[in-house]
C-alpha cells in the first residue's frame, strides 16, 4: 500500500477552498468584521465559507431576485442557522428556548431536518449574533452542524425501547463530542469569549476535511437513520441487553451531479466489527484517512465514497489498519426489517408515554390547515409548567423529519392530546402510508442550489399520486418517495423507491428501485419529466405492481424483479 499522501496544502492543486480554511487562523476569517459591516446584507465571500463550520449557510430570497434586481437592490440575503443535537433530544424546557428564538428572528418557523436537528431559516445579518447566543442559552450550540467536518451524529430516538437503545444513544453523544473542532473561534465570535491567539486542530489539521462528514447509529432491525446514506455507520450488536460492540459501515454518500459520471450515490460497505472501547479509535482513525487520502483537488469528488472506491474496500480496510495500529474483526450477524418511524404513542417500560407526531417536510409553522407552531409551543408550556426544572417531557427530531413528544406522564396525555387537536396536529392517523413515508429537501426559495422545487411542492404531487394508488386498490401499502431540488441529495432522494430530483423548475428526473430498507439506491428510469408526465409513468407500474406483486414485496423490489430499472449495487451501476 503506498504511503499516506502529504495534507500539507498545495495552492497549485487544491481548491480555492481549501486556501481559505488554511488562511482562516483556524474558523474565525474575517467573520467579525463581516458582521459589523452595514454596508451589506451578506458576508464576504470568504466567510460564506467559514460560517459554514460555525453552523449557518448565507442564503437570499430567490422568490424576490429579479423584482429586486429591477429596483437595483441586491438580493435579501439571509442566514440559515442549524443546531447540532446528537440523537435529536432536547427537553421541553430547551423546545420552548429554540421556538423563542424562532419567533423573534426566524418568522416563527422552525425545521426539522433529516439529520435529527433543528434549523431556523430567514435570520438577517443583524440578528445572526444574538440568534446564535440565543440558540445557546437552551445549552445547544451549532458548531459543526455544517462544514467540511464531522456534523450532527444520529441515533434512535425512542432510547427508552431498551437498554441497548439508550447505550447507543449515549455513543451519539460521545462520538459527537470527540470529533469536534478544537477551535475556540465558536465562543469567541458568537459568545464573545476569550480571544486566543491560536489553536491546534489535532484531528482535523489546518485544511479540515475535504467535504462534509456524516455519521449515524442503528440498532437492528429498525434502519430509522438510512444507515447506508452516511460516512460511517455504526450498527449496534447486541449481547443481550448490553452492547456487544458494533459492525462499522463506511462509504455512504447521496450527493451527485446531473450528467456527470463521475459522481454517484453510493450505499456504505460493512467492514468490519469493534468493541465499544474501540469505537471512537476507530471512527477518528476513519475521518483521518479521509482527511489524508480524501480529493482536495475536485471538490464534487472529495466525499469519502470516492477515497474508497479510489483505494478499493479491500485498500480501504488496509490503510484503516495502519492508522488503527490492528485489524477490524469479521462482521457479526445483523438483518434489517423496516425504516422510517413508527407514529402515534409509544409506552415505555418506564411507564412515560412517546408520541410521534407526523410533520410534513419536517416544517413547524401554523398554517390555515394546522397551527403547528403554536400548538407545538403549547405543549411546550404544558409540559415545563408540570414540572419544577422542566424535565417532564422532551422534544425529539426523528431522522425522518418528524417529531416526538417524549416521556410523557399519564396525567398529560389527554391535554397534549386535546392542544393537539384544536391545533390540527397529525399524529400520522389519516395520512397515507406512502405520504408518512415521504421527504422533501428545503429547496425555493431559500436554497442557492435548488434548481425546481421541493418542500413547497411535494404535497400536491402527492395528493395526485395517492389518487393513482387509490384506484389501483394499493393505497394501504407503503412505498418510499422523496424529493429534492437539486442532485445534492439532502432528503437522501436515492434511497427512494420513487425518487424525485429537481432538473429545472417544474421539472424531475425520476428515479427508482432503492429497497424499502434502505440498503441500495435508485436508478435514473426517466429524465427531465414535468409532472402530466410523471404522473402518465407512473400509471401502468402502478397498475402492474397491483396486478403482479408478490406478498409482502415491496414497490422498489417489484421494478427490478420485472426489469424496469436494474438493481445498483456500485457506482458504476447508477450510470449504466
């Protein structure tokens, strides 16, 4: 195996970005000056780079682009804002925090993410600061919710299913916590901490990581994180009650480009087994292999899917050994039955009571149709006032943008449902299985890389294709559909049975085939579709998958055994 190539940074070869990690002094730019600039509603542009590991992407109104450009005013920029919540748990007493700083700075609007957080959209330059600090007076921070480093690890939820879950959630957080950026730039921007002059990286180095980095946690046979959409995936084995260790998946990746082969989505590979007293050797000996082997040069090829299928698995695991100082033992035993969440309440062993509630695109703002912000607050209020430290009851982001309302008393389980009500809150009873199954990516009109839409759309795609599956007497099965804006992949559309990605507005590539599991990806079935046309495809496989599926075969299955799309198990098949 050839040696460690050098992370000293190169401007002849590498990107520009990478120069201005190097040249940042370790995350803090020039973001300081930036924010006291009232000349401009942005940043400069170095900084829309730097600010991305601070938590925040710099984004405008893509709605008001032209009418403001016909005014000559430059676009009404804005800030998203994203926390990092290891396993997505807050109390109610930190909800009713974060939905504050919603209402003051981000139109009373909070979104969930399909990486088990929280993101508040819409906050001006003005506000960006007292946002953040806002964001930390709940004790939750957003460093390192975005950028090329380690973001929001994911886990189950619902802990309290046994003593394995809660073991594994426990993991969440403490791979969260060790791979976090060493750098004080966070607190001393945003918290106005103590300056310091300079600081070490000793996981990341000056240049960090090539591109972003995902981890995520399972615990069989529940696959409610898409395991296989992530950097690393630890999936729990269990030794009883107590956690045996975990099979370590590396390789996962929903990012591509359209018309470039080159790029793919890619399911992880199972490489191998650690105890749980090598589990954060390992998951940091992963991320500096990436750091080190990882595509500095071509950033659309720098996730770590394209480190190993360059190095090969087998190369892979050689070079992962190096680092290690000893060799991954051999996979345990796992199998996998379902993913996604499962809706309505939930009683522990405990006697506490979890209601997973049914939010559309993970979007928590009151409509005409249902108030879901201010009855979401309501509970909030409900739940810190029944108890003296505001312990009684917490708010959970599920990986599948949903939201549970966790460890709930008998005593409140009929207030919360009578606020749930008058507000029109879903608990997932008269939704179909296949909209409870459905994501949606932000797109339009804040996303600089939305090219049609998504969330804003989806509903109403939906409501025609339930009216096919209706027909052909179906409806009651489940079958995976996600949408996004862009080839990006951030609903993680590819492992879709029916995926959906924007080509230009109005218009989708449609994919399909990934398995309802979550352990293979789609494949491109027809491109650049408007929606008469996506509706006219989906017709006769409706009515075939009607006629001629097996029992308990699911939609993604049944398109590969009757050839529609062949089955991806590389990246080389998602092209062919």
């Amino acid at each position: 195996m050839s040696k460690v190539k050098p992370t000293i940074y190169d401007p002849k070869k590498h990107t520009a970005v990478e120069g201005i990690k190097v040249n940042s002094n370790y995350l803090r730019g020039t973001l300081q000056q930036s924010l006291q600039s009232e000349i401009t509603g942005a940043i400069a542009d170095d900084d829309q780079m730097i600010i991305k590991f601070h938590g925040s992407y710099q984004q405008d109104d893509r709605d008001l682009r032209a009418e403001r450009r016909k005014q000559k005013l430059e676009p009404l920029y804005s800030f998203m804002i994203r926390a990092r919540l290891p396993g997505g748990v807050a109390s109610a007493a930190q909800y009713k925090v974060l939905a504050k700083v919603a209402q003051d700075y981000g139109h009373s609007s909070l979104r969930l993410t399909t990486r088990q957080t929280y993101q508040w959209h819409g906050v001006v330059k003005r506000d960006l600061k007292k946002t953040i600090a806002g964001i930390n007076k709940a004790l939750v921070d957003s460093i390192a919710a975005c950028g090329d480093v380690n973001r929001n690890v994911m886990a189950n939820p619902l802990f309290e299913q046994s003593k394995l879950h809660t073991e594994v959630y426990a993991w969440s957080k403490k791979i969260s916590e060790h791979l976090l950026p060493n750098t004080n730039a966070y607190h001393e921007i945003w918290l106005d901490g103590e300056k310091v002059e300079s600081t070490e990286e000793p996981i990341y180095g000056k240049t960090y990581l090539p591109r972003k980095f995902k981890i995520a946690i399972a615990v069989p046979p529940n696959n409610d994180v898409d395991i296989y959409a992530n950097d690393i995936g630890l999936i729990a084995i269990p030794d009883g009650e107590k956690l045996k260790g975990f099979n370590i998946l590396v390789g996962g990746g929903m990012g591509s480009s359209h018309n470039d082969p080159e790029t793919y989505p890619r399911v992880a590979s199972v490489i191998g087994f650690c105890k749980p007293d090598e589990a954060l050797k390992v998951v940091e000996s992963i991320l500096k292999v990436q750091r080190d082997y990882g595509n500095r040069e071509v950033r659309k090829l720098a996730r770590l899917k394209y480190t190993i299928d360059g190095l090969t698995v087998e190369g892979f695991k050689e070079v992962l050994a190096d680092y290690l100082g000893w060799s991954l033992a051999p996979a345990q035993p796992f199998s996998f039955e379902h993913n996604g969440d499962r809706y309505g309440w939930i009683k522990s062993d405990d006697g506490k009571w979890h209601l997973t509630l049914y939010i559309h695109s993970g979007r928590i703002k009151d409509t005409e149709q249902s108030q879901v912000f201010t009855g979401l607050l309501k509970v909030a209020d409900l739940l810190v006032g029944e108890s003296d430290g505001g312990q009684n009851g917490e708010f959970r982001c599920s990986p599948n943008q949903n939201l549970i309302i966790s460890n709930v008393s008998e005593d409140n389980k009929a207030a919360i449902e009578k606020i749930l009500k008058q507000h029109n809150i879903s608990i997932g009873q008269t939704e179909t299985p296949t909209r409870l199954n459905s994501l949606a990516c932000v797109a339009f009109p804040t996303c600089a890389l939305a090219m049609a839409e998504a969330e804003r759309y989806l509903p109403t795609l939906l409501d025609k294709i339930e009216e096919q599956l209706e027909r052909h007497g179906i409806a009651d099965v489940p079958i995976n559909i996600r949408m996004t804006g862009c080839p990006n992949g951030c609903a993680r559309p590819y492992l879709a049975e029916i995926g959906f990605v924007g080509k230009a507005p109005g218009k989708y590539n449609l994919y399909l085939g990934a398995s309802h599991t979550g352990d293979r990806v789609n494949k491109l079935y027809r491109e650049n579709i408007n929606e008469a046309e996506i509706l006219k495809e989906l017709e006769p496989l409706f009515a075939s998958f009607a006629e001629l599926r097996k029992p308990t075969e699911s939609f993604g299955d049944f398109v590969i055994r009757q050839g529609y799309v062949s089955a991806v198990h590389n990246g080389s098949d998602f092209h062919a």
